[in-house]
C-alpha cells in the first residue's frame, strides 16, 4: 500500500467517524488535492549517489528503521580548486536583521550552484498556508552571530556556535560563541551533535524532526552539508538529535551542529532549467513548499566537463 493511499484511508475515516457536513467534506478535499499533488513531486524514496559538482558529491539515503527516513547528504572537499562558500547578507540598514529569501531564491540572486538554509530566526509565523510570516523581503533577526564576505551582521548569543570559515575556506565550528578574527563567512546554530569526534548525551530530546546540519573533520578540509526530510508520515518523518549526530559521525565527522530544522530544512542545486530542490521541504503543513528564511549557506564550484 502506498504511503498515499494510506493518507486517503486515513481521511476518509477521519470523514465517517466525525460525520462532516458538505462544507466540511468540501475543504477535507481541498486540504486532499493540497497535500496530494505535492507528494507525487518529491524525490523518490530510492537511494542515490552521484558528482553533483566538482568537490561536491551528493548521497540520498533512505531507510525504514527506526521510522522512515530520507537522508541527503552533501561532502564537500573545500580543498579543490574554485570551491568557494558564502552566507547569505544582511539588511545594511537594519543590524542584526536580513530581508527574508526562500533558498531557490537565494540560489538564483547568488548565482551559487549549491544553497541550503542557515540560521535559525524571528520572528516566525506558520498558521496556514496564508498565514504565515516571514514573506520574502520581510526582515527577520537571525540568531547567533553571523558574517558575510568579512562584515559581521549578527552578534553572538549565549550557547550559540557559529559554523565558521576563513580565507582559506577551512571550515571550523567554534567552540565559543564568536569566531577567529580573520573569518570571511559564519552563521550559528545549536545544539552541538557531535564535539572533537565525542557524541554529547543528547537522549533527552527524542522527538524525531526534520534536520539540517553542519559537519568537518578534523582538519576543517571536508565538509558535510546533511538535510534530513521530516514531518512526513511514511515518507520520512525525521532524526533525533542524537540520531543525527550518529550520522554525523559515521560519515567521518569530528564536529556537527544543528542548523535550523523543520520546515525550513531546504536544500537546492543550479541546473541548466534554474534551481532546483534535491529534498522535500514542507511548509504550512504543504510537502515540496519552501519556507522563507533568514539567511542561507551558498557554494560556488564548478560543474563536470
């Protein structure tokens, strides 16, 4: 049976047991047609592997156990030449704040090959798929401390560690809440999964959500870029966090940290049709819907010959 027509199963008993007028029957089948048509365009829950760009390899991972998962997984060599990361500026006129972007959009200003969402921030509004807040072009705080080409736009924040790189594009994540002096790209995140090749007890916190991390080894030359799809039933309903900082160390991380999760975990690629998504992002309650976010992590490298 399909994870879609379990969902009508489930609706339409839904419909029986709590005997809906007409009206109510009209929006279960507009609130059907809603999250049906999305679902057929997501990523199929088969494995891949391929060269996405030169330095960048992409992994999509799916498993049943412990619940249904969709992994994507970037591992970026930082040390081939023409691999260059940015984050995302912010709003010159208004410190600490961005003007809100989905990451396609992001993607496409930037003219990066490679985007996915960044810090976390507010305020944050998602009622229905009209209500919501931030729109794009709205300003946002982000959270934590945050720099672009050079100039920092956020401040640090207590328990929050910037994911930081340098002119050499070396990647470190701080064990402070500010980075070194010669950094060039940061923005934070929280928790830390993973510190110094340690998984730190995170098991009071088991809810399985839908996750973006940040990843290096050692020497700061790799860095994994993971997205975890959740929120999802029989698609992928998402990591603890112990669970992600696992993944994180069996890709061959030393160090991890949570980016923003949820309906903000996006992640898109630069194809010769335009952006294009390589999860399945959900929005108001809507699968392959892109949520408007403070700031992304972009990369810039060069395609296949």
């Amino acid at each position: 049976m399909t994870p879609l027509t379990r969902f009508k199963q489930f609706l339409f008993k839904l419909w029986r047991r709590r005997g809906l007028s007409v009206g109510g029957a009209i929006a279960l089948l507009i609130a059907l047609i809603l999250y049906t048509v999305p679902t057929l365009q997501r990523p199929p829950r088969t494995d891949l592997q391929r060269d996405l760009f030169q330095g960048v390899q992409y992994d999509r991972t799916v498993l049943d156990s412990p619940r249904p998962l969709v992994i994507h997984t970037l591992t970026i060599d930082l040390t081939v030449p023409g691999v260059r990361l940015i984050v995302s500026p912010g709003d010159p006129d208004h410190p600490g704040q961005t003007r809100a972007a989905t990451t396609t959009d992001f993607l496409r200003q930037s003219r990066a090959q490679i985007a996915i969402n960044g810090s976390y921030f507010y305020p944050f509004i998602e009622n229905t798929p009209w209500d919501y807040f931030p729109h794009g072009g709205d300003r946002v705080y982000v959270l934590g401390e945050a720099i672009a080409d050079g100039i920092p736009y956020a401040k640090p924040r207590t328990d929050w560690h910037p994911v930081c790189f340098g002119p050499t594009q070396r990647m470190q994540i701080s064990a402070d809440t500010t980075c070194p002096p010669d950094t060039t790209q940061a923005l934070a995140g929280l928790p830390r999964l993973l510190i110094s090749g340690t998984l730190p007890d995170r098991s009071a916190n088991r809810k399985p959500y839908a996750r973006t991390i940040a990843a290096t080894n050692a020497t700061g030359t790799t860095l994994w870029l993971i997205i975890v799809d959740g929120k999802q039933p029989f698609y992928s309903t998402g990591m603890t966090l112990m669970e992600a900082g696992q993944w994180a160390q069996e890709l061959g991380a030393t160090d991890a940290i949570a980016l923003d999760g949820g309906g903000s975990a996006t992640l898109a690629y630069e194809t010769p049709d335009g952006p294009k998504l390589l999860n399945a992002p959900i929005h108001t309650k809507i699968p392959m819907t892109e949520r408007t976010i403070a700031n992304h992590i972009g990369i810039y490298t060069k395609p296949w010959d």
